[in-house]
C-alpha cells in the first residue's frame, strides 16, 4: 500500500455509490480527489434494485434523502410453497442514493468530473530527477469537449462498475469471471407496501429468482437476473403476474471469484468492479460499502489492501459454498427447503440473522434442522 506521509493524489474511476464513498472517504482525510464518471448525471442509468438489509444501519447514514420504502416482511414462493419471514429491510432510490455519496463526496473537497471516461492507461517510462520510476499515465477522455487528457495520480480506485474497463486495462479480470443479466421493471398494480416477494423455481428463474419490490401500493419494481435467457423469462414472469412494464432497466452483475486480484500497480478494485457481490441474491451495496471503508483505511494507514480485505472475502466465499449449492436445485428441493425452514424454530433464526453474514445463519439453522445437509450433497 503507498506510504501515507504525504497526501496523495487520488483518481476514482466511477461516480456510483462505492466510488463516491471512498472518494469521500478519503478527501475527509484530506487527500486530493478527482472523481471520473463518464455518464452526463450521477445514479443514470439504474441497473440495481436498490434493496438493502437492515445491516445498512451500521453505517448511520440520514436515510431521507433517498429511501422509498421500508419493509417488515418478505414472502418467499417455492413452486408449491410458501415462506414469510419477518425482517425489516429497505428501498433506496438508486439516483438518489448515489447522489447522496457523491455529493458527500464533493462537500468534502473532492471534484466531480461527469462525461469524463477512462480509455486506458499508459506506461511512462520517463524517470524523475533522482532516477526513479515516474509511473503509469491513465486516459480520460472529456466527451463533451472531444479531448483527451493524461493524468498521473498516485492512486487509482477502480469503481465503474461489473464491466470494468480499469480493470480490464490493469488486467485484472479472472478468466472464470462470470456475469449475471438483471432484467427489471417499474409496474404498477396492487401491492402490500410492507412486504416483497421472491419467487423460485425451474421455470421462473433456473439460476436465481424473480422478485416483486413495491414502491408503494400501486408501484413495484419487478425483474430477476439469469446468466442467460433472462429476457425470455422476465417476459414470461411479467405474462403470468398481468404486469406490463412502465420502465425497463437492465444490467450486468458480477459473481464473486475467490481469486480475483483487488491491488495491482497502483490501481485498486472496489465494489462490483471487484465483484464484490453475494452470490446467494446478486447484492453488493453493503459488501461495497464496507470495501470502501477498507481501502480508505488502507491508504490513510499504510496498511495491506488484499490483506484487510480477507474477512470480507471470506463472507462472499460462504455466499458462493451456497450459491453452488442452490444452482443444482429442482423444483422438490425448493420445495423441501421452503417446508423446513417454516418451523418456528428456523423461522425464529431467519428473523434475528440477515442474509449479509452468513455463517451465524447457517450454522443456527443446522443445529436446529440438521436435515439441511441434505442438500450439502450438492457440493460434491
């Protein structure tokens, strides 16, 4: 990690919510920061749901400028079951929710650059006065002005995104790196503002599953995400609920690598970038979040990046053990995992444990229901 006995200068390579904190993060600390995002706003366009688990609390952000709705119950669909669990969870307005990261950003010194995007980088092979290696020049190119600028900062924080293109030109990319595509739609219709729905099965969603998150009564964001096919069975869904689309939103999502690099040269991953995402649900907010935290600890402390990072790592690592799990399921499997986990003494566990850490929740649920190895076989 670069020594902290100066300031440094520092590039953060998209404006979403996991650049925006870093970048903050670290002008706070009275670093220079230069945010790049190559989009003409900040939060456009939306590829992410926006729901978060009630772990969010932990960062103690004033959640008013961008929280649509709060729930206090989930209701999950096997295809002939059904399981509620009472837990309290929250609908951000993506925009809203990186501008507010953004802005926080920009309050503490850091400048914005909207419509600046990352090109590439170059080798400079010029050294300085006392003979040592000046560094490695990026690319941006202003794309209202038609011009290209060559920078050369101290740091730079990889935050654009699944597709990484800073990554990609600091080779970063694990040739196993898979994506999911998330399809969603704002509809409207009937809802019970207080609870989502998700739904799984071989013919809703064979690799994940479809959700139902409403805004509000008469509003709700539909979609699930598929490493192929996700149109045809979005379409499908949205047939069989007689919902039609008011707006449609699509994306990539990154799944976890266990081996993907997080520090090279003097570039650093963050976020979906990173594919710091769980497996289990495709959710990388939180993950991403207390990332940012860890490279700004690491860079104001001098401390190791990849190492600090572990314990994070070691939780998505959990997520992708399940994730194998569940990608072998049937239509009966679901259904037995929906029937076990509706005793009362799994859902008391459900209730008390989010999905953001999983080891406490598994490791309660097996004591409480060892039939739950059952479905172990699966990793074999």
């Amino acid at each position: 990690m670069v020594n902290n006995n100066n300031f440094l200068n520092v590039a953060v390579i998209g404006a979403g919510p996991i650049g925006g904190y870093a970048a903050y993060l670290l002008a706070k600390a009275g670093h220079t920061v230069s945010i790049y995002e190559n989009h003409g706003v900040v939060g456009c366009p939306i590829q992410c749901t926006g729901l978060l688990t009630s772990d969010f609390d932990q960062f103690n952000f004033p959640m008013e400028s961008f929280l649509v709705n709060t729930f206090n119950k989930v209701e999950v669909f096997s295809p002939h079951g059904k399981l509620e669990i009472k837990q309290k969870e929250y609908l951000v307005s993506r925009t809203k929710f990186d501008e507010f990261f953004v802005d926080m950003a920009v309050k503490a010194g850091a400048k914005l650059f909207l419509n600046h995007t990352f090109m590439g980088r170059e080798s400079n092979t010029k050294s300085d006065i006392a003979g040592g290696f000046v560094g490695n020049s990026i690319i941006i190119k202003d794309s209202v002005k038609a011009v290209e600028k060559r920078i050369t900062p101290d740091i730079i924080i990889a935050a654009d995104g699944p597709l990484s293109h800073t990554a990609k030109a600091y080779d970063f990319y694990h040739p196993e790196r898979e994506h999911y595509f998330g399809v969603q739609a704002l509809v409207q219709g009937n809802f019970d503002v207080n609870t989502y729905q998700t739904h799984f099965g071989e013919a809703v969603c064979p690799d994940l599953f479809a959700w139902i998150v409403p805004e509000s009564t008469t509003t709700a964001r539909v979609g699930l995400a598929m490493r192929k096919n996700s149109k045809v069975y979005f379409d499908k869904f949205l047939q069989q609920h007689n919902f039609k689309p008011l707006e449609i939103q699509a994306g990539s999502i990154p799944v976890y690598h266990p081996l993907q690099q997080l520090h090279k040269d003097n570039c650093y991953l963050v976020g979906d970038a990173a594919g710091f995402v769980k497996a289990t649900t495709l959710g990388g907010l939180i993950p991403g979040l207390k990332q940012a935290e860890i490279l700004a600890d690491c860079v104001i402390n001098g401390k190791d990046y990849e190492r600090e990072s572990r314990k994070l790592a070691r939780k998505l690592k959990l997520h992708l053990s399940v994730r194998k799990i569940l990608d072998q399921f049937k239509d009966e499997d679901w259904d037995t995992l929906v029937s076990y986990m509706n005793q009362p003494r799994i859902q008391k566990v459900l209730e008390k444990h989010t999905r953001e850490n999983p080891l406490p929740l598994i490791t309660k649920i097996l004591l409480k229901e060892p039939r739950f190895l059952m479905f172990g076989k699966y990793l074999f």
